[in-house]
C-alpha cells in the first residue's frame, strides 16, 4: 500500500514533502503515520497519477 504526506515527513534517508506519495514502507510503519496524522492513505489510481506527476517534476530531496 501507499501513503500520502501531510506533513513534511523523514522516512530512512528520504524526506517528503506534503502531497507527496510515499511507497514501500512496512504495514506498521504506515499505520505509525496514519494514526499520528501525518499522512493518509491513498487508493492506487491516486497513487499512478501522483507518481506520474512527481516523475514529471523531477526526484525527491535526499537528506544528506
């Protein structure tokens, strides 16, 4: 499953920012988020679209 940020999250050595779409996280780790507010989740016709769209802007920030 995915999920969709709200809030500017940190997840291993990625940052993502709100409205992204966050992928391959584990069950747990997306269920911690959800309950804190931080993101929700998204069907995946959501999902194909936003990915398509971040594709056309470019990757996300990586944290040094």
């Amino acid at each position: 499953m995915a999920i969709k940020a709200l809030w500017r999250i940190k997840a291993g050595n990625m940052i993502y920012e709100p409205g992204s779409i966050i992928t391959g996280l584990n069950t747990l780790e997306e269920e911690e988020l959800v309950a804190l507010r931080a993101a929700e989740k998204v069907k995946e016709e959501v999902i194909n679209e936003e990915l398509k769209h971040e594709q056309e802007q470019g990757p996300k920030k990586k944290r040094k």
